[in-house]
C-alpha cells in the first residue's frame, strides 16, 4: 500500500505536485498566527482591566506602611535582631 494513491473515476492518479500540502501548513499557520493575535488581545485587555482595579496609595496610607517596625509587620524575632544588627529601624516603601 505504501506509495499509493487514490484513482479518479477516470483510472489516472491524480497529481500533486505540492501546491495542496503548501496550501494546508499556510492555512494551519494563519491559524496559529490569529490564535497569538488574540491571545495577545485578550492579554492586553484584562491587563488594562487590573490596572484600572489597582487602587491608589494615598500618602497617609503610605506614611503609616513606613512607620511600623518590623516586628509589627510580624518578622521572627531572629531576623528582627539581625536587621537591627545591620542597621535598619524600620522598612522602606517597595
């Protein structure tokens, strides 16, 4: 069976000389390019979505984060003591 190929009604083998092959993987990857497209899309969009949940830190908010201690934001006391150790008093805004 290996190498054979189906007859026409008219008993000649129909002729292939690649152009259906190249037509099929240019299908196949338009399709793979438009799948990335809106993948990238979709991406972009729930990006801007969160961004537009993302509240603002507003400065009193801020100044509280940055006068609490490390023991209050709840580090073990052997890392507190090696901060100190180092130098540091209090955390800094990330």
């Amino acid at each position: 069976m290996e190498g054979r190929r189906s007859r026409s009604n008219s008993g000649v083998a129909p002729v292939d000389n690649g152009d259906s092959i190249k037509a099929l993987v240019a299908k196949h990857k338009a399709k793979a390019v438009q799948k990335e497209v809106e993948k990238a899309e979709k991406k972009q969009a729930v990006t801007e979505e969160v961004k537009g949940e993302v509240p603002n830190v507003g400065e009193e908010e801020s100044n509280i984060m940055t006068n609490l201690t490390f023991e209050e934001l709840g580090v073990c006391p052997e890392i507190c003591e090696a901060i100190k150790a180092m130098g540091y008093k209090n955390p800094s805004k990330i």
